[in-house]
C-alpha cells in the first residue's frame, strides 16, 4: 500500500496513459468493424469468412500477435493499438452484425415504404435501434482490451503495464500491483458505465 | 448522435493522453530512461544533479529499449538519457566491436554528433556490460567458466535471454559469428529481470545478464569470463540532444561533475537497493547526490 | 391507376384499374399474390413483367424514394419506431419532405384527431405504451401524413382482436369519408371487405376472379369460388335479407 500512495501521480498517469491505449484501439477497431458488421449482417455468404477470420484474431496470443506487429511497425504504442483493434475485431465485428440483424424486420419494412433513402433507414432507424446491443458489445470489448493493454509494458507503450513489468523485474509485488489494481479497477467502473448506459438505451428504444 | 461523439472523445482523450510527438517547452529539460532500473536510477541522478542546479527538468523515465530511447532522442522528445558506449557504438551505429575504451568513446562520439546532432558527454568509470551467467554448481560440474568453453558446449545448453538479446548485432548473434558455436538447444525469451529466475528455478542452464545487476551476487551466479573479448565495453554516459546543450550550457558542467562518480561499485550498491529494499529510483538518486556533495 | 401485369408466380397476368379516390380491397386467402400485388404499387416489388402505371406513368420511371414518400403504406404488423415518439412518428414522412416544423406539429394533431386520439395524452407517448388497435390508429396516421394520393395498406386491422378490429374498421369508415385518397387495401376477412370497400378485387392463386361494386358481386358472384367466398360471410346474409326486404318493398 506504500508503494501506491507514495506514487499516486505516476499511477494516474499512467492510468490516463492506459486509457488513451484503450480508447485509440477501441476506435481504430470501430472503424474496422462497422463496414465489416455491416457487410456480414446484410450478406450471410460474405459473414461466415469474416467471422472466421476474426476468430483467428482472438485466438492468437495477443503477445505473439504484439511481436508480429513490432516486427513491422517497430516498438512503442502503435503496435500496441493495432494488436488491441485486432483482438476487438472477434468480438465487435459478431456483435455489430448481431445487433442490425436483430432489428425489427416490421420497422424496417416500415421505413423503406414511407420513403427513407437507404442511409436514411440506416442512421435513422437501423442504428438507434441496434444501439443497446451496440453498447453491450463496446462494454465487453472495453473490458477485454482494458487488460491486454498491458502488454504495452513489454514495448515502451505506456499505461499500466509499465509497473506491472517493473514490479516483476525487480520482484517488488507491491509495485506490480500498482499496475494490476488500478487496471482491475478501471475494467469494473468503465463496465458498470456501459451497463448503465445500456440499460437507459435500452429503456429508450423499448 | 450519441454512438459517434462518443467516439470522438475517445480520440480526443487518446490524442491528449498518448506520448506527444515533436519539440517542446524549450525552458524545459526533459530527461528520460531506458526501462530497466539501472537506467532509471541513473537518469534521475542526472536529473536530480540539474534541478539542485537550478534547472527544470520533466521526467519521462522507462520509455523502453534501447531503439525506442533513440528515437524519443532523434525526435525531441526527451532531451537527455543515459546511455552505454558499447550499445551505441553496436546496436544503434552498427560499428564492429571495438575493444579500447576510449576508442569505443570516440567512436560513439563523433558519430553521433555527426548523424544525429547528439552530444556523448563524459563516461564513467562503470562498465555495465553484458555478459552470460550460469549458477556456481553448473560452472563446477560442467568446468564452465569462459565464453569460449560455453560456445562448445552451447548445443546442450539452454538460453534464458531477455528479448534484446536474440537480435541485437552485440549479442547472440555477434556471439556466434566471433567465437563461432553458440548454438543453444533452446532459447526462451523473458522480460528484463526474469531471466534470472529461469536460471535460479533449473529451467535453465544459461542466462545473460549484465555485469552490474544484483542478482548476481544474491543468486550466487557466475559470471563467464569474456576470453576473446567480444564485448566492448559498456560505460555510462549522458546523452544530451545538441539544442539542449545550447539552450543550458550549464547543464554540461553538471552532467560532467557526476560522471565519475558512477563507478561499479556505486551502481552495484544502487542496484540492490532497487532490487532487494525495493528503493525508489528517486530517493536513491537524492541519497547518492547528498553522500557525493561537495 | 393501373396494374397491367403478368408477374411472376406469386401473380400471373394481372391487369386491373383502380378508381381514383375510392377504397379498393384486394379480397383474398393468404397466399394468393393480394399482398405482393398491393407492393408493386410503391415498387417494394418489382413485377418480372407488366408495368405499374400512376396516373398514366409508370412508375418504374420515378425514383422510389420520391415514389414511396407520395404512397401512404401501412402494414399488419404496424412497425411504429420504437425510438420515436407518437409525434415523431407521425412526423416521418413530412420531415423527410422539410415541412416546416409548424406545420409538421399542426398536422399530427390533425391527423391524431382523425385517427381518434388525443393529441393531448398521445403526442408524446411511446409506441411500447400504447395498445395494439391504438398503435395503428398512429400507423395509420403516419401513413397519410403527408397528404399522400395513394394510400396501400396491407392486411392493417389483422393482428388485433375482433372487436379492436370493428373500431379500427369505424374509423377508417370516418376518414375515408374526410379523405379524397385513392386507397388499396389488401384483406382476406370478407366482412371487412364488404363493409370498406368501394370496390372489391376477389383474388385467388394469383389470379383476379372478379372485381367489381360490392353489390354487384354479391348479387351476380362469377365464379363458383367467389359465390362460396361470398356465401361463408355475415354480411352477405344481413344483405340477402336486406334485399329481399327492399325487394318486397319494391314490389309493393
């Protein structure tokens, strides 16, 4: 515990540090995901491969995926980012497609015959339906990725992994655990968000 | 709509948070570190020396390896760390091993001013240099106390190796071409530090290390004897970027002042204060500039 | 408007004409084509042959988009958005064509007025509040809002109980009386056919049996399936003694 309040500055930067880890691989993985969800939820035939592809991703070990990626792109948090919207892809790319599909046949039916162009129907009626289930996704992908950005210690990243690396290195427990508490940590208050959020956009769209 | 802006400010806080790149307050030394603790502590010694001189200095220790402290130096982001002659004269210059001091120094010198507008300031005394480790009883069964003897027996040995170790031109691969052999039976790579514990638990017969890590005493290792003189050797030196030096020309003086003082027997002391009384790098910097004032 | 079409098999060489700004039900079984038919006007299907004309064009020449925004359409299983509220849903159409937002609000309470609820208690409800008979009401609101010349609706009243049924086929009664539009309606209930329509096309295994005055049909079926069809219905008794009560009156 000493070890922790002596160095609460550093640990909370690192926990922003960790954070913008998190929050670029999330977004770098929503950008990669949604024309994937997109295609597989509106073509089965296209879904399948790319279901099967993103398997592939998930389960690989992040740290062997991490090497491959220095290896192309060098050290520091790219690689990091990348590795992180790799591992997300599994389970956003399933849950995107997931979440259009499941939209009401009836009030998509309804939207095309009242005259909402293809975009319309999309933004407007599509998406703020699937929303809940969108959320739902992004909270389990935060969650996941909020631990192997830890991996980020192993190649000069930043964010929490670095104490958790230290700590191992020179045996000091309460040092890796300055890294691993705050992680665990922000994994329970980032899920119980997104579960709030999920419910009132669940309650929203009814 | 909601989904995207909160997109947004997830960039928005990535962007604010994620290391910055280029220039910076030019009233302001930053000072970084590679991510090992010797490093670490070394750094803040530096960095405590220029604040009792009345300089601000920002920390942005454990960047990472050597390639990426290079690279934080090349682009501005740090302006000063501690760095090895021997490491930069082989792993960032790609120079043959040399194997005179201060020829290394020269060499090291010279070329980064040249190639990247660095300044190598004075060396010290302490030679941190890699070297391979085995426990006492493995030395004493296997009569193993040479690099030599351990490149013929390497094919029935296995490595515990930290990852720099595998690629860099001053290690296993520079091993293999100067004494030939050193082909292990396995190699497995392990964070900086834990290579130790691969040795000490018998998953392991053979483990790199550096010369003034503390393990070495504590977990009774030996230290194979560098016979042919592979290894340069590996002197600690400031690194300062040149726009740095200009814009705190006192900074040189400072740095220089400290140099001689980091001598082997100093940074093993530090060394275990890190590892076994788990000190903080700060503090035993501030302790090690109160016993040395003057 | 027009339909001559030989489609594909879901209906095969179908050519009718529909009178303008009356109610026409394509009375049938399920199955028979009644439905794909009735989406061939706002081109939700696309006939194999034949054309769709409106008003002398065919309407595989108009941008659907523009197409469906003039067609009121209205489904059995309603596809209110669930997000939007009674208001917004009204709203669609008309915003979509930029009404200004004046007129957009006047018009929904029109339009909820017509349909028989409250503007009041309904506008800002939401469509996972309402009962089933009072989501179509909207649904049927949402459909006209935007002073549509052709109203589908396909199968509307059929996912309700009966007497929901009977109150929601009382209003339509009520606005096709206040409205001039050209309705479609598809059905399969016979009662609900005779008390609506003005016109009925009866429909069977993608073919049109007969179409006509609901009188005319009654009095003079052309088939012996449109005679059984006619024959199972309520209606058609209260109208056999009607007429021979206006028959003996007649004659008198």
């Amino acid at each position: 515990m000493t070890y922790i309040m002596g160095h609460l500055g550093e640990i909370g930067d690192l926990t922003l540090q960790h954070m913008g880890l998190v929050a670029a691989g999330l977004f770098l993985a929503m950008v990669i995901a949604l024309p994937l969800g997109v295609l597989a939820a509106r073509n089965s035939h296209i879904g399948a491969p790319i279901f099967a592809l993103t398997g592939v991703l998930y389960v690989i070990p992040s740290l062997a995926l991490l090497a491959v990626a220095v290896r192309y792109i060098g050290l520091g948090w790219a690689p990091v980012i990348l590795v992180l919207a790799a591992y997300a892809q599994f389970i956003l790319v399933r849950n995107i497609a997931t979440a259009l599909t499941s939209v009401s046949p009836a009030q998509i039916d309804a939207a095309r015959g009242l005259g909402m162009t293809a975009r319309q129907q999309f933004f407007r009626v599509e998406i703020p339906l699937a929303t809940p289930v969108l959320i739902s996704g992004l909270r389990l992908a935060t969650v996941a990725l909020i631990a192997i950005a830890t991996l980020g210690g192993y190649v000069g990243a930043g964010g929490l992994g670095d104490e958790i690396f230290l700590g191992l290195q020179r045996k000091y427990i309460e040092q890796t655990l300055a890294g691993s508490i705050p992680a665990a940590l922000l994994a329970i208050i980032l899920d119980a968000l997104l579960r709030l959020a999920e419910r009132s956009s669940r309650a929203r769209v009814g | 709509m909601t989904l995207t802006r909160k997109r947004s400010l997830a960039l928005i806080g990535a962007a604010l948070t994620l290391p910055s790149c280029g220039g910076g307050d030019r009233n302001v030394l930053k000072a970084g570190s590679k991510n090992f603790g010797e490093n670490i502590i070394v750094a803040e010694i530096y960095a405590a020396a220029l604040e009792r001189a009345g300089l601000h200095v920002e920390r942005r220790m454990n960047l990472g390896s050597t390639q990426i402290a290079t690279e934080a130096m090349v682009r501005g982001d740090i302006d000063l760390y501690p760095e090895y002659t021997g490491t930069g004269l082989i792993d960032v210059l790609h120079h043959t091993p040399v194997r005179s001091a201060s020829e290394v120094y020269a060499i090291v010198k010279r070329e980064y001013a040249r190639r990247y507008g660095i300044t190598w300031l004075a060396p010290s005394p302490v030679n941190d240099s890699q070297a391979l480790a085995v426990t006492a009883s493995l030395a004493e069964k296997m009569q193993l106390r040479t690099l030599s003897r351990c490149a013929v027996l390497a094919s029935g040995l296995s490595l515990a190796a930290i990852p720099e170790f595998v690629s860099r031109a001053d290690a296993l691969p520079g091993l293999q071409r100067f004494y030939g052999g050193f082909h292990f039976k396995s190699v497995r790579t392990y964070a900086i530090g834990l290579q130790y514990d691969a040795l000490t638990r018998g998953d392991a017969d053979v483990a790199t290390a550096f010369t003034t890590d503390s393990q070495i005493d504590t977990d009774h290792l030996v230290l194979l004897s560098d016979d042919k003189h592979f290894w340069p050797p590996y002197n600690i030196a400031p690194l300062v970027r040149n726009t740095a030096l200009r814009a705190h020309p006192q900074a040189q003086a400072v740095l220089n002042r400290i140099s001689p003082l980091l001598t082997d027997a100093a940074v093993r002391r530090f060394n275990e204060a890190y590892n076994l009384a788990h000190a903080d790098p700060a503090q035993i910097a501030q302790q090690f500039l109160k016993e040395h004032a003057h | 408007m027009r339909y001559p079409g030989a489609d594909r098999d879901a209906v095969s060489n179908v050519s009718l004409q529909i009178e303008p700004g009356a109610v026409t039900v394509l009375l049938g079984p399920s199955g028979c084509g009644k439905s794909t038919l009735l989406r061939t006007v706002n081109r939700l299907v696309i006939p194999a042959s034949g054309r769709v004309l409106l008003d002398e064009v065919d309407n595989a020449g108009i941008d659907p988009v523009e197409l469906r925004r003039g067609t009121g359409y209205v489904i059995q299983a309603v596809g209110l958005f669930s997000h939007m509220t009674v208001a917004q849903n009204i709203a669609v159409v008309p915003s979509l064509l930029k009404w200004p937002r004046a007129r957009i609000d006047a018009r929904v309470d029109e339009l909820l007025g017509l349909v028989g609820l409250d503007p009041a208690r309904y506008r800002g409800r939401f469509p996972r509040e309402l009962s089933g008979g009072e989501q179509q009401r909207v649904g049927v609101a949402r459909a006209i809002a935007a002073e549509p010349a052709v109203l589908l609706m396909d199968e509307p009243f059929g996912a309700v109980d009966a007497i929901v049924r009977a109150n929601l086929q009382q209003q339509m009664i009520h606005i096709k009386q206040r409205l001039r539009t050209t309705v479609l309606f598809v059905t399969h209930d016979v009662d609900e056919a005779l008390i609506l329509a003005d016109r009925i096309v009866v429909m069977h295994a993608g073919k049109v049996e007969q179409q006509g005055a609901p009188v005319d049909i009654l009095r003079e079926p052309a088939t012996p399936y449109v005679a059984r069809l006619f024959a199972l219905s309520d209606q058609t008794r209260r109208y056999d003694e009607l007429r021979a009560a206006l028959s003996s009156t007649e004659l008198s």
